[in-house]
C-alpha cells in the first residue's frame, strides 16, 4: 500500500513537471511594437540644434578692397564695384 | 592724380564705401599718351596691374616727360607683367583708340580743369583737401 502511494505521486510529479514554465514575461510582440513606435517617433522628432561656435566660424575673411578691380566698360575700377559712392578722378600722369 | 588719394584709399576705399575710377586726361601729347598706353596695358594683363602702373607712373612722374617704350617695359617688369605681351600692346591701336574715347568722354561731361574729380554724379572742378573730401562724403551719407 505504501509502495502505491509512492508511485501515484511519482506518476503526478511527472505530469506536473512536464508542463512548460509560465511565461514571467510579456509575450515578444508586447515588448517589440512600442519600441518600434518610440523610436520612429524619436527619429521624426526635430533633433536638437546646436550651435558650436569657433574662430573659424566668425572670423569670415573680408574682402580687400584695395586690391579688388572690376572692369566697367572702358574703365578699371578699384575698389567695392557696389560701394555707394563712386570717386572718379580726371587726370593726365605728367 | 588726386593728392590726398592715399587717404581716401586708406579710409574709405579700404572699407568699401567707395569705390575709384581713374578717367584719361590727355594734356601733353604724346608723352601723356604713351604713359596712359602703358597703364592700359598693364591693365590687359592684369586688372590690378592698372593701378599699380597707375602709382608707379606718378610716382615717377619726372620720368616721363621725355619717355620712352623701353623705359615703360622695364616699369611693367618691375610689375611683374610680360615683356614682350606689353611691348605688342604699347603700339596696339585698340588701346590708344580706347584712350582717346576716355579722354574725349571726359570733355563731353564737362572737364577742362586738372584737377577735377566727380562724386556719384557731381562734378568738381580744382584741388580739394582731405578735409573737404570729408565732408562731401558726409553729405552723401558715407562717414
């Protein structure tokens, strides 16, 4: 009698123990579709801007007027062709 | 030659706020023409090279009163240009026909003093000093 009752629970442990373990966590496609959503959103979202500024960024180099010359018609001009005063000189070099 | 050009170069040419045309006045024959010829040629070769023969023809100015081509040549290699591209240009008749138009433009604007300068469209006739160059600037809005 003794002998059964050792074999009934063997016979129910077995049963038992061979169904898979619980899940203890949320099925893949719970875990995967919000990432999914998070990271488009993350991706459309207008990324910060920064702004490093360096010597080299402002210090744009300026123009040399003084050895600029556009030629205008018959003349050669020196100097900002868009300069908002125009100096002409009439002259002979003797 | 304007006298106080080096300082409306250094204050306001230098910062863009004007801008400088030299205009032919042929007064001495062919001594002016050939001195302008060689500004113009100078000029053909390089933009820049118009007024560095521009100074240079003034600063020498004592020079050129009994001038000669192979004198000229020697000035434009000084600059740096080509010999013999100035040489075919000092007896090109394109250069000394566009001398005459400069120098013919000027009279039909009104110019028969020297020194005579314009600022935008205002002609003024005799020297002016730094100081007046100041002021007329002034008036027109430049400082």
């Amino acid at each position: 009698m003794k002998v059964l009752a050792v074999l009934l629970t063997f016979v129910t442990c077995l049963s038992a123990c061979a169904q898979p373990p619980a899940p203890t966590s949320a099925p893949p496609t719970a875990t995967t579709a919000p990432a999914a959503i998070i990271v488009a959103t993350a991706t459309l979202a207008p990324a910060p801007v920064t702004v490093v500024v360096t010597d080299t960024a402002v210090a744009a180099p300026a123009t040399d007027w003084l050895t600029t010359v556009s030629v205008v018609g018959d003349y050669y001009v020196l100097g900002n062709p868009a300069a908002p005063v125009r100096l002409i000189d009439y002259s002979d070099f003797l | 030659m304007l006298r106080v050009e080096p300082e409306l170069k250094a204050a306001y040419v230098a910062n863009g706020t004007v801008n400088l045309t030299f205009s032919h006045v042929i007064d001495h024959g062919d001594a002016s023409r050939l001195a302008h010829h060689a500004a113009e040629c100078a000029g053909s070769q390089q933009p820049l090279a118009f007024w560095q023969m521009h100074d240079l023809l003034f600063a020498r100015q004592a020079q050129l009163w009994n001038p000669t081509p192979d004198l000229l040549l020697g000035w434009a290699e000084e600059l740096g240009l080509d010999r013999q591209a100035m040489s075919s240009c000092l007896t090109d008749p394109t250069i000394a026909a566009k001398i005459e138009r400069i120098d013919q433009a000027r009279r039909a604007v009104g110019v028969r003093l020297r020194p005579s300068f314009a600022l935008n469209d205002t002609l003024i006739e005799g020297a002016l000093p730094y100081t007046g160059f100041v002021q007329r600037l002034a008036e027109l809005g430049v400082n």
